[in-house]
C-alpha cells in the first residue's frame, strides 16, 4: 500500500536545480546522499547534468519505469507535469512545491485543479506545500530537511514541515531514531489516515508520533488510529484547538479545527495518548521507543538524594502510578547491605557517597522484586559518584530485566557523557523526575488500553420507519425543529419512556386530559416555533386542579399569540407530573470532523455553570456509555449521597446507548437534546421529560456529507 | 544581619582533611580556589599545612578574630567545637556534618542539644547536615560542591543539598549566574525565612529561588515573603505535599484541608509564584532573571513556522496573557516590506526563507507597537535561515527596547551555537513554545501581584469577655466541643445574625416557644455530646403545628437517651425556619504550620461531594475575602443564574472577615463550622443557621505553641 512513496526502485525529482541552496537542489542531493540504492532521475530542461548525474530534459525522456516523481516547480507549473505523470504512467507523486490553499484564492482553485487530475489519472499525492518523506529502511530521503535521521522505530508524521525540520534536528542530539518521517503538507490526497496505515502495518515502527493540525475525516481517522493503537501506540499532538489557535490555523494550511471536545473524545476512544506539549510527544516517544512495557502501575524509585526522591515520590501520588511496597525479602536485602543510613523504603535513598556498585546492588534487588513493575533511577552528580559508570550498570540491568526502567540523572556539564551512554543503551534520560514520571504513567495507561475489550456495539430492534414519517411529516410542514410531541415521538421508537401526555387544543380538551392523566399535572405550551419553552414562561408545573389548568390554557395561548404572532400554537401539552429523580441531559451535536457526539451531564446548573459534561463520539459500547456517566465531576451524586437512593445507572447507560444509536441510525438528526432524562432509583428506570430535535433542510445524509471535504 | 555568613573577615574550617575526597578537604579548597580574599584558618590537630596553607591544632590557637567557622567534622564531635567557638568569640557557624535529626533518635537528641547551646550562646547557625552555602560577590565558597557558580542575580535556597549539586552543575551549562547559593539542612536554627530576608535586602539579588519540603514557621514565612515579593518575585517549589497524614477531624473544614491547601494559600496571599515542577522554577528564573516586567498581557508571537506559530498561540489561549492585536500601522508596515505570503497578523509569519534581516524587521516593528507588551520568537532551522545572526539581531533589540522577548529556538544540534549567543545576551530561550509562554505568565501574573494594595485588615469592634466566658462555662464543664446555642452566641457576638430561637427543655416549652416565633420551624435535638445533628435525625425542619412540634419533642429526646445514654440532652432547639437564601460554608481548621485556615464554598454537594472550596491564611482583608468568593467554581451561581436575584455579595464577605478576626482573636478555636450560612439577595443580608465551634483543652495559645518546633 503506498509502497511506491516509501520504496520506489525509481525516482523522478522534476525541478531539480544546480544552484545550492534552492530546494530543488536540496531535495536530490538528499536524495543521493543518503543511501538510497535505486534510480534516480533529476528532470530540468536546463540541464544535462546534476550533481553529476544525467538529468532529462522532461519526464517522457525518461525511458524507464518510474515509481515516483517528486515535484519542486513553481506552483503555476505543477498541473501540466501531473499530465506529464500520466503520460508516463506514474501512479505516486510527492508535489513539495507551495502555492496551493495556503496561499490564497488563486491556489485553492489551482489546489481543486490538481485533486481533480489526479483523481482522474488515479494517482496518489502527497502534498503540496510540505517538505516531502523520509524512508530509513529504503534510505529514501525526498526532502529538503538538513538532516538524515538515524534509522529508529518511531513514525513522525507532521502537518507542519517547519516542525520536521526542529524535530530532525533536535533528534540527531538526541540519539532517536526513525523508521519513517512524513511531511503531509495541505493532505489535498493522502492523509493522516492514509499514513497512519501505512505506518501502522510497518515492521520497522513500534511508535507512531503525529504531530495534526485537524483531521480530515474524523470517521476514518478513529478507525484507522483504533487498529493501529491496539498493536502499538500513537501519540499525538494536535494544536489549533483554543479559539486563537484556530485562528491561526485558518490561515496556515486552511484547515478547519475542529471542537476541542470532539477531538479529546476520539483519542480516548480510539487509544490515542494525547500529548498535552510537543515536549512531552518526544517524552512519551523515548520511552515508548527503548523500554518494554509495564505490567502494572507499581513503580520504585532509587536515588541518592532525598529532596528529588520526594519530589519523584510526589509526582507518582498525582499520577495514575502507586509507589511499589518492597517484600520483606527486598527489605531485608536492601537493610543487609545497604549503610544504616540508607532508607531501604520506596523511595530507595543509596545516599549521596553512593557508588556504581551500590546503585547497582539496589536497582538489582528492587528491580527483581515481584511486587515493582518498573524503576526511576535519580542521580544528582555528588562528588564520590560515579556517573559514567552509574550509567554503564543501568544500561546492563534494563538491557537483561524486562521491566521498564527511566533515569533521571539531574545536572548539565558533569552528566554530559553519562547522557550519551544512556542513549546508546536505550536508558530515556529526563532532565527531572516529574517528566520521567509522566512518560512512565502515558505507558502504563496504554497497557491499560490494550487490555480494554473492543467495545461491542449492540443493536436494539427499532421501528425506524416511525422515526421516518415523523421526520417527513414536519420537512413537509417547512420544519427542521421538530416540536417536543414528535421529539418525544421519535425517541418513544427507541425505548425512552415518557410521561403520560395529551395534546389538548382547547381549554375544554385540557381540562379533561389533566383529569384523566390524574392531578398535579405539568401544562407546557404546544409550538414548533416556541423553542425555549421554559424561557418563554410557556412551562407550568404543579397544576392542582381544573381551575388552574384553564386559566393556564388561556393566558398562555394568549401570551404566544400576542407575542408571537406568527407562530403556529397547537394548543398545551397536558402531562403526567414526575418526581422523585435525578434530572441528567443527554444531548447530541455534530462535530464538522467526527460527525454526531454525545454528550452527558446532570442537569441544571451542573451543565449550565460547571460545564461538568463528558462527550463520546457515537457510535458507542456499553463500556464507553458507563465511562461517560462516571467521567463527570458530579458521578457521586448519582451513587446516593446523604442517604439518597442510588441512580439507576442501567437505565441510565442503557438510555446512552440508545440515543447513540438513535443519532447514528437518523445522519439528518443535527442537534438533539433529552432534558431533563429523568433518572430514577435502582431498578426503576428513567423517563424523558422533555426532548428537541432539530433535522437537516432536506432528506441529506449529513453524515455521508459531512465528511468529504 | 547575618554578616559574618556572606562576607567574613577570616574563616575557620574545622575539620580541614589533607585528603582528596573528603569533604573537609572540599570545603577548605573551594573556599582557597573561588577567589574569597579574607583569612583562611584550617584547623586539624594532625596536619601542619593543608593545601599549602598553615593549619591550626584547634580554634584557640588562632590568635587573630575568626567571624566564621565551619564544621566538617564527625557529628559525636560537633558538639564539643560549639563550645571552643564560643570561647573564641565566634558567633556564626556553618554545620556540614550529617549524623543529626535525619539519622534517628540518638541524632536528634544531638541535634537538640546543639540547638541548647548554640542559643544559650547567641551563635548563629546554618544547617546541619547541608552543602554548606556560596555568596558570588564576597567570592565565598564554604560547601563541598564541586561548582562554583558564575555571579548572577538569582538567590538559591534550597533544603535539599543534594538538589543543589545538580542545579550548580546545570547552571554552568546554561549560564545562569546567582548571587548566593544557600543549602539550609536541617534548619534547626537559621531556616528559610532568615534567609529570604537576607536575599531579600541583597542588592546582588533579584529573583529568589526556594525548594522547601516545608516550611518551620508558617505566620513569619509569610511576613518575610510579603516584604519581598513587592520588591523581587520569589519562586518556590515545595515538594512532600501530597503525603496526607489522615487525622481525624471533627468539621467539614478540617476534613478538606491539607497542608497542600495551606501552602497554596500562603502563596498566593504572599505573592510567591509557585512553580508545579522543578523544571519550572529555572524556566521562570531565567526570565525574571533576565528580561524586564511586562507593563501588560498583550503578546505577540513572530515565527518563521507556521505549526509552531499554532502551538504558541494555543498556549496563550489557555494562559491569562492575550494574543495582541496590531495598529493599523503596524499591519501596514509590516505588509509593505514582508513578502506577499507572509501573515501580517498576529502570530507573524516570516516564513521559511527568513533571513535574519527579516526578522530584524519584524520584531522591531512589531515590538514598537503601543498594543503590544512583550513578545516571543520562533524560529526552527530551515534551510535559509541565519541561526546565529538572527539570535544576534534579537539579543541586540531585546537589548534596546524596554518590553520582554523570549525565544524558542526549536532543534538540537544545528541551533547549539545560537542558544550561547541568546545566553550572553540574556534572552532567555525555551526549547518549546509552551514553556516560553508560561514564563512570561509567570512574569506577567508577578505584576499583577505588585500592583495589589497590601490588603488593609480592619477590626470590627466586638465584646470578646462575652466570648470568653462562653469558652470558660465550656471549658469548666470539661467540653472541647461548644453547644449550637453557645457556638450562636460566639459568633452573635461577632455580628452573624442568628434565627430566633428558644431551647426548650420540655414539651410544653417547646409548643410555647413555636408559638412564639411562628410556624413554620425548625426544631433540633440540643445536646453537646451530639455533633453531627442531621446524620443523628436530630433535625425536622416545616414543623407547621403545635402537635407537631409535640410529637418531635418526645420522639427525639427519647431516641436519644436510648442511642447514646452517656449524653448530656438539654431538650430542643425550637428555631425560626429560614429560607430564600443560597446556602454557604463558612469554616476554619488550623494548619501545624501556618495556623487558621478559613475556608468558603457553597454548601451541601458542592463541598461534599465536588469539593469546590477555597482557603485562606487569616488574617484577610475586604480585597482577599472578595477573592474567595469569586474564587469557586460554583460562583456564579451566587451571582444569580436562570432569572434568580443575586446573593448580597456585600453580607458575604463581611461574613468571612468576621470569622477571619474571630479565629484571629481567639487562638483556643481549634476548628469551627458555619454550616450553613444562609445569604440573602442583595440588600437582605446573610443569617447563620448553625455553628459548631471545638475549641483547645485548656486556656492555651496554641498559636503562639503551634509555631514552635
């Protein structure tokens, strides 16, 4: 797949230049420097020779097979060499140059253009407007970056080519290596998840670091990152979320960013760690690359200076992480031979004279001991230590224990060399126990991922063709907001209990609905075009008898017609009074990325002023529904507290499900709200008090639109 | 103050060694080699010379004043040396050795002793059990460190001597320079709040760096941290924070706080930045180090990447700074002279190809602009790009202009060079974007601090003996814990208003008094050995009749005797019944360090069960009473949300200073509750419903005990 982008046996770079210095000059010489073992071809009609190597007036003169061309003309050039490509039967093009989306009008038609053409021909592109791909097993460097990368087995894949070149450069200091390095520029073509697949399926990456900008197709991208993420892990930074950063975004590659909410939704779902900074991508990604896996949350640490003990100690208590109880057995070794002032506890203090051989009688006897599941060595530079040498003796214990181990050696000039050595021995260093600490706990909180069952999406057997009329009848009537009677409609289809309720459309009618539905009653106001019925004084509670429930008809009928003169008032809605719960709202928007998310929240001021509410992209498993409900700041109230009655949390999770269900079943359902769902004690269920649902213009698959671009 | 620490005439080493490695032979070569120009005294009773300076069998063979000694000998020997220092007429000493309180029960005893005589002789003293200490200016180097740090403007005080080797040996790779450089021990005599008033009065100083594992007098502390964070931002990583020692406590106040809580507390009334991670403390001291204050929030970012220019702006989102918005004339410039791709707004883009002389211009017109305060530049190494010029071309403008640039130069090896210039020029470089930014928040956050008038603490004129005698009936009567009715007339005192109510010792009293105060009531058991009322079922509230209030007399009095016989049941509390008001917490609890600890939250499951409180260190002022308030995350709804009145902010927070003075004024209040505190709309006031006061065993100061170690 893609095979002709990362091992081609031919390779056409169209622009290639004389003069140092211009990129298309860069790009071959990069080319032909690295390794790379196939054919190469430089295509400028200027020329006879580059870099001593025959270069060819335009592709047709090439008369051999070539697997991929990759394009550094000016923008404006650039169409007429893909028809070139198509001439010459080329099906993988790289097109470096700028000058498409990013540029403005003029390039985005050009940009349009181009997506066409090579539809037609049915040639993949990566590009435009990047700074091409790096292949360490193929040697295969079709970039202008200054730096070859070590070969590794991390996949860098970047929707910025200015971060590649800080990422090349800082990781030649760093000792990291690739397997593969990806610009995907404006991902006109190819794109994250067209990459991630390919990286995914590599059996030179055990890591996979993405650096994105926005997706392109939420849908493709959880499905793709779900495959990938339960054979090895992904990490991602993705900016442009905050509202400045969006800003900026627009006028960088043109993309779209998406929702926050949305994106932090997939990662979860999809096993994605989320790295918070680039600092921390390349934190996780060390470790990731050079140490095995955990296989629990017990850490030890080991140190020769209390202070940054504690400080390591305190990290671990605000991480998902526990400190290892020892065994007595360790205990006892660790008291035999360490001096009497060392502290044989976890946090194993060796004391600041502590040489090579007494760090490694410590990490030895910890790191053994059944009950600790990785290490974090310290080590501050003391005068008696030993720090070569400290570092020698760990790189020999993580190169023969199968448990991760991380050092934080503290210091600048005098731990130099040591740094060195643990990069060749495959020991991540962090300058300070808190980052050391944080990229053991993104490991352990992957294993906990890949033992999670792939959630099961059932199916609940619905009437759909109910759900169908009900949209049909209000697209008919020029409505997209239903109103609450078809709202309740549609959700009544799939399972959700309402309260008794009547549609009285005189005062007569109402009376006689809140006497056969039983006193107190709840009178609401009957119009698709009254939205917010409670804002508008359109809801009342409590009606204890027939006096009030038709003075309650006439002076809101009145007040509607009075105040909204155009709006088609049905009548009141008579219904049944429900007490005794818990008010939760389910709710569902469509995020322009990911498509229809979900969201849960206790109701009333738990949504409105502490935004406490978790999101999940539909569709989900019970698992996922059961996560949502006990995400929220707010959970413990629905556990029972102050000798309340617990929430029934089936009912609860199983109306999750369905609404999730609903919402992927009906793509024109745009926005949806139950609220209040009604949520009561253990085993007996929940009730939908009120719903709003607004449905696309006409009969659209939004979801099916929504995702091309 | 103390001098003869920082700038001695002549120093003793007690415990001079002629052998390489150990620490008395450290010290005495450190102190000969950093340049320190006064009297060097070895004394070693087995050496003639060390190091080629004349060595001294004890201190009383030196015929000349010494000002400072400093002990390397073995701790059983300390002692003894403290006494031939005071025959010698030295009043300050430096206690290397180890061996004390850190080393078990018969260390601490030592230690304790030496604290007995070093008072007992009025001699000064830092440590045991440190690094021994550094001051740049006086070219003294009194530690066993192996680096001597380059003079700089940044104090270090650290209680971990090990943390400071590492630091040191940082520094030197990163040019950073201090003025004194402090490893405080054990700090059984001279500890951190001494010290920062030295760094604190130092000229040479201008940011003070602390790591404390705690600190020894929370009240003095603070006093010394006010005083200097006016003048100088100090930057404090305190670490052990997370170990919670679980005591019982008897309030919801005392359940909730911590001493994590407390010390955060300290910081923010004390104007010290508190940095999360030790990686932190050194990103914020480089700037403040280095660059000038902003005068403002508005940042602008001018990068030649547009990804990097995304991940800065994001960062700014989520920080308190603000993304600055060109003049019109800046834009202009900027567009006339920038090439056609470049984005002229915030962040600039430069683009790939800058020059050095690009980004001169950029930055100088972008840095002139009234609208902006500061700004950070990126750069990563493209092809183009002159690294070292354009550091060289920041330095010089960071130089000229009055506003804060930082950079973030982002890569490895290819940047190495331009870091060394920045350095030298003292613009501090972050090796990411988000670092940068949170520097200068930090940076920015420090002026609003010294902006803030010193919060001005009135006192209400109150009758405390009415106090005191409620405290004495109490006490005599052998209870710690006060009665609501005696905890009432506590803080009636302090003018909470309180419901009208009557205790009833029987049931026809109790008819009488409802009768009195008017149905509806509320009636509550009233018995001092019974503290948490509600849980007991000791409270009905809507009694609406007489018989009623009958029934719950016997019902209640009878199921008290029968559940705890021992209890003293002095009848009921027959209570007008109080509502329309938002339900707060008003409490306090007292910290081993920094003594009453008011807290605020809303009541019921805000406090329980989301813990949504915030603390403060009494005494407050009107200014810090409003902070907390505003502090909550629930705060809006005291503002009035969904069409409710807002609650009278101003009863409020005349509410908290109350209790801040009557915590104040009476130290023996251990813990107390105003639980709830019922606050009315505006204009109406705030009515205490309940109070629980627990007060200490005897007439003691704990403040004054409590400070004591």
């Amino acid at each position: 797949m893609l095979e002709h982008f990362f091992s081609p046996n031919a390779v056409a770079i169209v622009g290639a230049a004389r003069e140092t210095g211009k990129v298309g000059h860069d790009v071959l010489k990069n080319l032909i420097t690295c390794g790379y073992e196939g054919k190469v071809y430089p295509v400028n009609p200027k020329a006879d020779t580059i870099l001593g190597i025959k270069t060819y007036p335009s592709l047709r003169e090439i008369s051999d097979t070539v697997d991929l061309a990759v394009i550094v003309l000016p923008a404006p050039h650039v169409l007429a060499v893909v028809d070139e490509c198509h001439a010459k039967g080329i099906d993988s093009i790289i097109v470096i140059s700028a000058g498409f989306k990013e540029s403005g009008i003029e390039g985005a038609a050009r940009e349009r253009e181009l997506l066409r053409k090579i539809k037609q021909y049915s040639i993949r592109m990566v590009g435009p407007n990047c700074l091409g791909l790096i292949d360490t097993k193929s040697a295969l460097n079709v970039s202008f970056a200054a730096d070859m990368p070590a070969p590794g087995n991390i996949a860098f894949i970047s929707q910025s080519g200015a971060l590649c070149t800080s990422v090349l450069d800082w990781a030649v200091q760093e000792c990291i290596g690739f397997s593969k390095f990806i610009s995907m520029g404006n991902k006109t073509d190819i794109d994250e998840a067209d990459l991630m697949q390919v990286v995914g399926n590599d059996d030179q990456t055990k890591v996979v670091l993405g650096y994105l900008e926005g997706v392109r197709n939420g849908t493709v991208f959880m499905h793709t990152a779900r495959e990938i993420t339960k054979k090895k892990p992904m990490i991602i930074v993705k900016s442009g979320g905050t509202v400045a950063g969006a800003k900026a975004a627009s006028s960088h590659t043109g993309t779209l960013a998406g929702a926050e909410n949305a994106f932090d939704a997939a990662c979860k779902q999809a096993g994605i760690l989320r790295a918070k900074k680039v600092e921390e991508l390349f934190d996780y990604a060390r470790i990731f690359s050079h140490q095995p896996l955990p296989k629990g949350p017990r850490i030890a640490i080991i140190t020769n200076a209390g202070g940054p003990g504690i400080i390591a100690a305190d990290a671990v208590e605000r991480s998902k992480l526990e400190m290892a109880t020892f065994s007595k057995n360790t205990l006892d070794i660790l008291r035999s031979s360490l001096p009497a002032m060392s502290n044989v506890y976890n946090p194993v203090d060796v004391l600041g004279d502590a040489k090579a051989d007494r760090y490694q009688f410590a990490i030895e006897k910890v790191i053994e001991d059944l009950n600790v599941d990785m290490a974090l060595i310290i080590l501050t530079p003391q005068a008696m230590t030993e720090i070569e040498k400290t570092a020698e003796v760990i790189g020999d214990i993580s190169n023969r224990t199968g448990k991760p181990i991380v050092t934080s050696f503290m210091g600048g000039k005098r731990i130099e060399a040591s740094l060195k050595i643990m990069c060749k021995r495959k020991v991540p260093n962090y300058s300070f126990p808190e980052r050391a600490i944080s990229a053991v706990e993104a490991m352990y909180q992957y294993t906990l991922w890949q033992k999670k069952p792939i959630p099961e999406i059932k199916k609940i057997p619905v009437q759909k063709e109910k759900v169908v009329s009900v949209f049909e009848k209000a697209r008919q009537a020029g409505r997209q907001s239903l109103g609450e009677d078809e709202a309740k409609q549609v959700i009544s289809v799939y399972g959700f209990r309402i309260p008794k309720s009547v549609l009285a459309s005189s005062e007569t009618e109402a009376a006689q609905a809140a006497g056969e539905i039983g006193y107190p009653v709840v009178a609401k106001i009957s119009s698709p075009d009254i939205l917010h019925k409670s804002d508008f004084g359109g809801v009342r509670v409590g009606i204890k008898n027939e006096a009030e429930i038709r003075s309650f008809f006439c002076d809101i009928t009145q007040k509607a017609r009075r105040l909204v003169p155009s709006a088609e008032i049905k009548g009141i809605l008579v219904q049944q009074m429900i007490t005794g719960g818990k008010e939760v709202i389910l709710g569902m928007s469509r995020d322009p990325q990911f498509g229809p998310l979900l969201m849960f929240g206790l109701g009333g001021i738990y949504i409105e002023v502490l935004k406490d509410v978790t999101f999940r992209i539909v569709p989900i498993g019970v698992s996922e529904a059961e996560e949502m409900v006990r995400e929220i700041r707010s959970f413990p109230l629905l556990t029972g507290v102050r000798g309340e009655k617990p929430a029934d949390m089936h009912a609860l999770t199983d109306s999750i499900l369905r609404l999730s269900q609903l919402v992927t079943d009906f793509p024109e359902i745009m926005e949806m709200d139950i609220n209040p769902l009604m949520v009561f004690p253990a085993g007996e269920g929940a009730m939908a008090i009120d719903a709003r649902i607004t449905i696309s213009q006409a009969g659209v698959n939004y979801n099916q639109k929504g995702t091309q671009q």
